[in-house]
C-alpha cells in the first residue's frame, strides 16, 4: 500500500462523507438478507496516489476506481474513499489473469460504487468493494455469449469462492461485461477497532 494512501474510520468522516458511504448500516439484499455496510475505507488522497498504489502486482487501486457522473459528485474527485476488502478482490483477479494468462480490464463504473451511485441498488457487492465487471481480457472483448461464458468458467475454476454471473441473467443486463464477486466481505485492518461509535463518543 502507498505511504499516502491511509485507513480511516468511516464513522469520523465529515458528515457529507458519511451520507454518501453510509458506514456500518445495515442494507437489505434482493433476497431480502440484511448486509452491514464496510466501516473502514482506504483514503485515497489523488489520481496518482490511486494509481501508485498497487492492491496486487498487476491491479492498481486507481483501477476500482474508475467512475463517471453516475458516482455521487463528491466522489468523482478526491480524495476518494474505498473499503478495505478491495485489496482481497485484487489478489482473486490476479489469480484470473494468471488463469487467463493475458491482462484484465475492470469496466467504468465496475469497480467500488457508493451507496450513492446511480447503478446501486439493494445492496450490490460493488459497494463492498469486492465486485468487478469485466469487459476486456487481453485483446478479447466481453460483449457476447461465448467469451463471458467461457471467461466465467475459468473464473470459477480458479477461485471457488468468486461469484460469476452467467450471461444474460435475470438481475441485470451482463450481455457487455463478465461480473464477479466475493460476497459481502468486510475487512478491518489489523490497527483499527471496531467498538461501537456511541461507546467512543461517550
């Protein structure tokens, strides 16, 4: 991690800040499963901080990053926030690239979206940071049935653990991009604790 990229605590975020990441609530998936929000979030001070900061050795944190005016406005520039389970979906799609043997590329809007974002809905494990919509590998372009397919296949085979949206499923359109995912992984950094805002306060 950059020595100018910290942890910050999303409770003692500014109050605007807090609106958007909505630290620690609680959201309902479309299951109807409650999901609790990430609370610790990599700050993210400029573009060349995101781009210096390397998750893997072949994933930059300017790559979940990637956003257009569909992000809320405070989040299109910097500094930018982004929850710490990041760093594990980086080292899952190196483990893809490896498989793949060819470069990776995460689509605009496909890396960690807010809660804000226009694109959230329900509780999306974008918002976690731990999801990513692919729409290149190498000079393969995912915007048709076979190379998603066959791309999730192999996503699958190397990594159990990451979810794979088949093409064309019921809960989106994925005719343009492969999504994978870990779920809803929160990651708190070894120097942080997790006692309950009031008990600080007070």
């Amino acid at each position: 991690m950059s020595e100018s990229t910290r942890v910050v605590d999303g409770f003692e975020l500014p109050a605007e800040l807090r609106a958007i990441l909505r630290p620690d609530e609680i959201l309902e998936d479309i299951q109807g499963n409650a999901r609790r929000l990430p609370r610790f979030f990599y700050e993210v001070p400029s573009h060349e901080a995101a781009r210096r900061t390397r998750l893997s050795p072949h994933f930059g944190l300017n790559e979940l990053l990637l956003v257009d005016v569909k992000e809320a406005r405070p989040l299109q520039g910097f500094p930018r926030y982004v929850p710490c389970a990041a760093s594990v979906l980086a080292l899952y799609l190196e483990r893809f690239r490896e498989a793949a043997g060819a470069p990776v590329f995460i689509a605009y809007n496909g890396g960690y979206r807010s809660p804000a974002h226009k694109l959230s809905a329900g509780a999306s494990p974008h918002m976690w940071g731990t999801a990513a919509d692919l729409y290149r590998v190498g000079t393969t372009v995912l915007n048709a049935e076979e190379p998603i397919e066959h791309y999730g296949r192999l996503a699958r085979d190397v990594a159990p653990d990451l979810f794979v949206m088949p093409y064309g499923h019921d809960l989106g359109t994925t005719d343009d991009h492969l999504h994978v995912d870990l779920g809803y992984l929160v990651r708190v950094p070894r120097e942080c604790s997790e006692m309950p805002e009031a008990a600080r306060s007070g």
